[in-house]
C-alpha cells in the first residue's frame, strides 16, 4: 500500500465501466478493488478499510442509494456516485442520504482523477490531528494552547504551523529548510529561536529535550509516540 496514493473500491455491475476505471486509476497510482453489486461490495468492505468507494447507482439487487442509506454510517468511508445523465432525482437524493460527490456517465477518466483527489485531500485534513496529549503536556491545536502542569501557554500562528506539521508526522525530521518553507522564513536563526521557545512550552527541562529534540547536523523531531 505505501506506493499506492489511496485503496479504492469500484461497484459497478457494467463489467466494462469496472475494467476501464481500474486500468485508468491503477495508472494513477491508486490500489483498485472491485465488486459487480453491492453484496460482494459488502463481503469486501468486512476484509478490507477502503479510503473511498466510487460506487453506481443503477444495479440488480441493492442499488447504489439502498448501499449508501444501509451502511454509510457504518462505513465512514467517502463515496463518489455514478449516475447517469438524466437521474438529477437520485443525485440529490444521494448526496442527501450521504453520498460525498457524483459524477454523470459517461464521464472523462481525467475528472474521476481530480474529484477523487479532492475528497481525498478532504479526508486527510479532516483527519490530522487537532488535540495531542502526551505525559504532562496537551497541545490543543484549535484553541492555539499548550497544557503544561498547570501551566497555560499560549502559540502563535507560526507555531502553530509547524506544531501541526510535526504532530502530524512524529518522528519525522524537519530540516531548517523544511520549516522555513512552512512558515516562509528562510533565517536560520529565526527558526532556532522559535525551536527554543516551544521547548520552553512543552519540555520538562528545554535545555534538554525529551520531545522536541535536535538531530545534529539534519533539523529537528517530535517524539511523541
């Protein structure tokens, strides 16, 4: 899965929709499952944790709109319907009952990609973390507040920024360059002063790290896990 961008699944009972849909986004670097109704669709969501379902309304048996009414709530999985041109009734009703996105038949294989890639993008930030607690520290994100003992902090948006980043990818290094970019400043020094002062925020001892640590000669990690 780490080389793929996301593992999709296609329900389509039209063999040739789902033969088309895999090849294209296979190319485009997404991992591809399919299911021809939506009761193999099922047998295949219990075994797998898809990260978005592009799914027909029109099929024998269960259609699209039963799926999304049964078990979206079940699934927290975005879905992107296919409709055809002329069901503007079950489009809105889908997206009523919980659909993400829709796109009409037939359709071109290049805005699959971008409305795929939007709700994917979605998703991921609607995923980052907000409020991360860890020992004797809260950082909540939203209220641009750290939590030590009983001590109250207050961030800035810079902070902010990079907090977000790195609680977002611990044990990532961040070179200067790397933080710099985030938050357009590209002075070393500057950087190492707003290094210096969330270590005052979140470390028992800033002088010497446990979270917030230094990789000589590389840039900077959280350690938080």
């Amino acid at each position: 899965m780490d080389n793929f961008i996301a593992h999709i699944l296609v329900v389509d009972d039209d063999d040739g929709i789902r033969s088309l849909v895999k090849k294209y986004l296979n190319e485009n670097n997404y991992l591809i499952t399919t299911a021809q109704n939506a009761e193999e669709a099922i047998t295949k969501i219990k075994l797998i944790k898809f990260d978005l379902i592009i799914l027909d309304i029109m099929m024998p048996g269960k259609n699209g709109l039963e799926f999304i009414q049964e078990y979206k709530n079940k699934l927290d999985t975005p879905i992107i319907l296919l409709t055809a041109k002329g069901e503007a009734k079950e489009r809105i009703e889908g997206l009523e009952i919980g659909a993400d996105d829709y796109l009409p038949k037939p359709f071109e294989p290049k805005e699959l990609i971008l409305r795929i890639q939007n709700i994917i993008d979605k998703t991921n930030i609607n995923n980052q973390k907000k409020i991360i607690e860890f020992e004797n520290v809260k950082i909540d994100l939203r209220k641009l507040l750290i939590l030590k003992d009983d001590s109250e902090f207050k961030i800035n948006n810079t902070e902010k920024i990079i907090l977000e980043k790195m609680i977002n990818n611990p044990g990532k290094i961040f070179s200067r360059e790397d933080i710099g970019y985030l938050i357009d400043l590209d002075k070393e020094r500057s950087i190492d002063v707003i290094i210096t002062r969330l270590r005052k925020k979140i470390e028992i001892d800033p002088k010497k790290p446990k979270f917030l640590q230094t990789v000589r000669g590389t840039g900077y990690v959280l350690w938080i896990e």
